[in-house]
C-alpha cells in the first residue's frame, strides 16, 4: 500500500494531522478531510514541501449528509485511495444527568455514522480489489465507560465494534483493518468536553500516539492499543471473549436462570 494514496478524515489538527504528517513522510498522497479549510490548505501545502507528495483538501462537515456524501462518492470512485483514515470525532461535556440531546445526535452522526458510512462506501472497492487498509480510531474507553460520563464511551465502543466486524468480513478478502484505541492524549478534544487539557494524568504526546498506531499498522494489528504495556493483557481479554462464543448457542436458557 505504500503508492496508495490515503484518505485521511479529521485531518486540520490533532490525530488526522499528525496521521497526514507521518504518511506523507512514507510516501503517501493525501486527501486530507475537514471542516476547516484554511487549516487543510495550509497543511497541504506543509506536507507538500516537505515530502513531495500530492496533497489535495476535500473540505466537508461529516454531520452534514451532503458534505459526507461528497466524501463517500470518492472513496468509492477514486481507485487510487488505498487507505482510509477514520479519525474524525469529537465528544461534548455532561452526562445523563444533564445531556444535551442535540449535542449528542451531533456526536453520533460524526462518532458512529460517519465512520460507519466512509467505511461502508470503500469497503466493496477493497473487496473487489483484495487489497486496502480501514483504521478506525476508537479509545481506550470502548473496554472502560464507566470512567467518562455520556455517551462518548458508547460510541467508541461501537467504533471497536464495528471494526472487529470488518475484519471478520474484508479480512478474508485481503483487506486489512485496524482499530486504533488511544488513551488520553493532547488534543483539542479535551476543550470539547470543557476540560483543562493540563490537569489530565497520563497524558500522550499525539506524535507519539500515531507513531506507535503505524508500528501496529505495520505489524498488521487487529486492535493497536498505544498505552497498554502488555498486550497479553489485552490477548487474555479478546481470548476471554471469544471463550465464549460457543455457549451463545443455546435452545434453552441456561440452568442458573431456571428456578
């Protein structure tokens, strides 16, 4: 995939900026998706003069279904998008104890409906192709809600979700997909969900966060979780899962809930 161009959504600052950055480097063309266009034009024409890479800015609201659908059609039509990075979310401060409905419809048409359709509109072309990489970028609170109020968690765990999905269904077929689960890391994301981005333990630093995402990328990870130090706790964790999966199928209820 590296004479692929990628499709990189989010991409005016934080994570998708850095992503951009770092693909360029690789060698990587861009198309490069956000709402703000000065920031996109201004990183393109960064990345260009740097790594002597086409740049081209795709300015779209993924909340918006025209905008989004702009950026669907050329995932579709464009055969020379290899790779499709699905950064762009956001989160909104309070929890059910004081939710703006509104402000959580917007979330979810970006956190989950817009990663769901840009996947669903390259999946086929990939499929088709037998090659192309989808990395979705989820958090670590998909495997923790309890610690962050709304739903913020419930639509990254959707995101894990959604790509385990794919996997199971493109992975065959050649395409590889992976699931990105930062923790927290030093983004404009904190100013959404009206935090003071310095109080917070733990903090990434966001090039470190995407180098080590591009580590997993490489190694062809199914899930890269940046600041986990053993990943036999996350192998134990899926293994636990999928242990599972064969009591599911069951005719009858199982005997501890029959009095």
């Amino acid at each position: 995939m590296k004479d692929r161009t990628a499709l990189v959504t989010g991409a005016s600052s934080g994570i998708g900026a850095v992503y951009a950055d770092r693909l360029a480097r690789r060698g990587h063309d861009l198309v490069l998706v956000a709402r703000d266009k000065a920031k996109l034009e201004a990183l393109a024409a960064r990345v260009k003069s740097e790594h002597g890479i086409a740049a081209e800015v795709l300015p779209a609201d993924l909340t918006n279904a025209a905008d989004r659908g702009k950026v669907e059609a050329r995932l579709k039509e464009d055969s020379r998008i290899g790779v499709l990075i699905n950064n762009a979310g956001t989160t909104v401060p309070g929890g059910f104890g004081d939710a703006d409905l509104e402000a959580w419809e917007k979330l979810i048409n970006l956190n989950v409906t817009a990663v769901t359709r840009l996947a669903a509109a390259v999946a086929p072309r990939f499929a088709a192709e037998g090659a192309g990489a989808i990395v979705n970028v989820a958090s670590v609170l998909a495997l923790a809600p309890e610690i962050f109020p709304g739903i913020y968690p419930a639509t990254k765990s959707y995101v894990l979700t959604l790509s385990q999905s794919l996997q199971g269904e493109l992975g065959p077929r050649g395409v590889y997909v992976q699931a990105v689960l930062p923790g927290a890391t030093r983004t404009e994301i904190w100013t959404h969900a009206g935090r003071d981005v310095n109080t917070i333990p733990g903090l990434m630093e966001v090039g470190e966060l995407v180098d080590a995402a591009l580590v997993g990328f490489d190694r062809r990870e199914p899930i890269t979780i940046p600041p986990l130090p053993d990943a036999a706790q996350w192998e134990a964790f899926s293994g636990a899962r999928l242990a599972m999966l064969p009591n599911f199928r069951q005719s009858h209820a199982a005997a501890r809930y029959r009095a």
